[in-house]
C-alpha cells in the first residue's frame, strides 16, 4: 500500500536538526477559529473523531470506523487496509472507502488534528524523516503529555495519527508517504517532497525497508556480527538523494522496525527475535562474569537487559543444565547467600590491582577489566567496580606461559611475571 497524490509546490523539508518535538509539556492546540473548544490531551482529540451520539443514518459506520482507527483493538492496534475491514464486515471495498471518505471531509474540519498534521513534520524531521505509524503514535503521547491507562492511550493516538495521515493523503499536494508492504509487517511514514527538491517519499520508503532487510540477514547470521560491523554494513546501503546523514542511533532503529524478525540487543548487535534461551546465555556469558554470586532471577535479568526479545531463561534446576550447556562456570551452592542459595563461580585466587599494573599488567588482566566492568558499567546505571566487580582468572583462560608462572608465583608477586604479549 503507498499513498502519494497530485504533483508537490511546497517548499523543501528542512535539512537542519530541530529542536525535539517530544517535550514532556503538552501542546495546545491553537484558538480555533469556529469558537471549539481547545484540546490539548490525546484522549481530547480522539473524543473529536467520532461523535459520541451519531444520526440513526451514520450509525451503521460507527463500527466500521472504530475498527478502521483501532479503538477496538485488544493490544496494539494494527493499521488495517480498506479490504480487510470489508472482509470482517462482509461489505464491499468500495463501501468502505465511501464511509471512509465521508469521515476524512469530516476530520479536516477538526482544527486540532490540522495542527497534528503541521507537528507530524516536525517529528518526521526530527526522526530522520522516517517512522513507523507505532513510533509515530508513541512520539504524539510523548509530545502530548497525555496521563492515563496505557493501553487506552496507545489505541487513541495510533486513532488520531491515522485520522491525521487519512485527511493528509486526500489533499492535492500530501506531504507524507504511507508505505505498507504486502506482508504488512510495518506500516511507514516518511517525508515526500520531490517536486521541490526535497525527499523522494517513495526512494525514501525503498531506503527503510532495504535496512529492514539488512538487519534480518545480519540477525540470521550463525555468529552475530559486532556492533562496529552491523554499523559498516547498514552504511554501505545508500541514502536518496537529500536525506541528512542519520546518527547511528537512529539509522539502528529504523534498521530494526523496518525488519521482519531482527531484534536490537543493549551492545547494538542485531540478533532474531525469539532466539533461544540456550543461545541468549551463550552470547550474554560477559554479562554474568566478575560476580561474586548471582540469584537465578540476577541471571536472567543480566540476559534479559542484554537480548531483550530473546526466549526468557527457566527457572532452577532447568537453569543449571543451561549454564553448564553453554560453557558458563557458575555452580548452584546453597551455602551462598547467607543459606539462601546462589551461583558462584569456582574458586580461584583474586587479585588485588595496584598502581605497579597500569602498563605492565598481564594482557589478560586488561582484558577482562575492558570486556567485563565496561560492560557493566553501561548495562546498569548502579554498578561500582570497587564495589561489585572481582578480578578472577581461571586456568583455561591462561596461556601455558601463564599457567606455569601461576602456579610459581604468589599472587602479589603476579604482575612481576615476564608473560607472553
């Protein structure tokens, strides 16, 4: 689905970084001029699309309506197209666009949703002039400091975005694309101002999905590439002509929304959505290295904040049998915890860092300190490494070098040792 008409005589879409649109302070609409009412709130507005007691002869489109805006929906609403809401009512498509039609010359009188239609550029802009319908429902409660029940709010902006996007697409010079592939797995708006030198919505679309694809074919790898690499590759895919240069951010997100079944992990690694809990713990073995001890709900809140969309870890004793399948040396001891039982990793000495090792430590100090605290560090907001963090090393993560002088030398003496580079 892509809706685009007439030919485009307004100006270019703006080139610079606005200031954001999604202020916590709510906006207000402008004093109308018929003497409405201002509304400011989403609940406000979407009280504004369909009249709370409709003629006897508009009833029988109130139903359909609802369902086409998404009040009804149970969840997230999902942008439905014109044929299958004739399938569910068992009407014509052309019937639906009728009633359709008659409810946009409606929605352009609401003065409140043509000033939606104004910020939606802004957010566009802000955005990377690129978003889905979900995001762009999202940034409108942000921007409209709405308050309440967070379902009901998310069904009555994703109503007033579409009314918005509706009545814009039946004007002779639209300034916003929709693009909805067959398979409807995302539903995209993006700038479209050609005819002035501006954005080309349609290459704008093309760009967004061929990320989309980018991603899934990363996700699906048997080694998941590196964040610097997932970087590399979504780069060498060409912008169209006109668009700013997305932040690294931004060009992950769309990558990622516009995706099938690719997911965005906390270090900016695609991995595929559902992945299993076996390969979740595997790959998220960083995370739980350095501790102490760990709680099983410690372990599967590490690997959760890491694959957020993966299978979630089981409980114990099924846990057990996972860290040992995925190489992970913690052990069930129900000593630790004062009694209470945790995982703990094998015993080994611990080494206290000074001064003499800022340039003459073991290579494998510096190491784990980069791959283990730095991760933390960035994964939660309250980790202290004087706190919360035990250098330990283990024997398989030692060269035979290492091993041999281990074994010789006490452990203040370790960072006098000639190691292997």
């Amino acid at each position: 689905m892509e809706t685009r008409r007439g030919e485009r005589s307004r100006g270019s879409s703006a080139r610079s970084r606005p200031s954001s649109p999604t202020s916590s302070q709510p906006v207000r609409a402008k004093e109308p001029s018929n003497g409405e009412p201002h509304v400011s709130t989403v609940g406000e507005l979407a009280a504004l699309l369909l009249p709370t007691r409709p003629p006897r002869r508009e009833q029988a489109a109130q139903p359909i309506l609802r369902r086409l805006l998404g009040l009804d929906a149970v969840g997230r609403p999902r942008w439905l197209t014109q044929s299958e809401i004739a399938r569910e009512h068992k009407l014509t498509r052309a019937r639906i666009g009728q009633i359709l039609g008659e409810a946009r010359k409606k929605w352009t009188k609401i003065p409140a949703l043509s000033e939606l239609r104004e910020e939606i550029v802004s957010i566009l802009a802000y955005h990377g002039q690129i978003l889905t319908v979900d995001e762009l429902a999202d940034a409108n409660v942000s921007r409209r400091g709405a308050a309440g029940e967070e379902n009901l709010l998310a069904r009555e902006s994703f109503a007033i975005v579409r009314a918005a996007l509706e009545t814009e697409s039946e004007l002779a010079q639209p300034r916003f694309l929709l693009r909805r592939p067959r398979d409807g797995h995302v539903v995209l708006v993006v700038r479209d101002d050609p005819e002035t030198g501006g954005l080309d919505g349609p290459k704008l679309a093309d760009y967004a999905l061929r990320l989309g694809e980018e991603a899934d074919a990363l996700a699906r790898a048997e080694t998941l590439p590196s964040p610097s690499r997932v970087q590399e590759m979504l780069r060498v895919i060409g912008p169209p002509s006109g668009l700013a240069v997305l932040t690294t951010n931004r060009l992950l997100r769309i990558a990622t929304r516009c995706s099938r079944q690719a997911a965005l992990s906390s270090r900016l690694e695609f991995y595929p959505k559902g992945m299993s809990a076996e390969r979740a713990l595997r790959l998220a073995q960083g995370s739980l290295a350095g501790a102490k001890e760990l709680t099983p709900a410690q372990i599967q809140e590490r690997v959760l904040g890491r694959y957020p969309e993966a299978q979630p870890l089981p409980a114990r004793p099924e846990l057990d049998r996972l860290l040992q399948e995925a190489g992970c040396d913690l052990k069930w001891t129900a000593a630790a915890r004062g009694g209470q039982g945790a995982y703990v990793p094998p015993h080994v000495p611990t080494f206290t860092i000074s001064s003499r090792t800022s340039f003459g430590a073991p290579r494998i100090f510096l190491k784990k300190l980069v791959s283990d605290v730095l991760d933390r560090i960035d994964q939660f907001e309250d980790f202290d490494p004087r706190r919360d963090y035990a250098l330990t090393l283990s024997d398989a993560e030692l060269s035979a070098v290492e091993r041999a002088a281990r074994h010789e030398t006490t452990a203040s003496d370790l960072d006098k040792i000639g190691l292997e580079p």
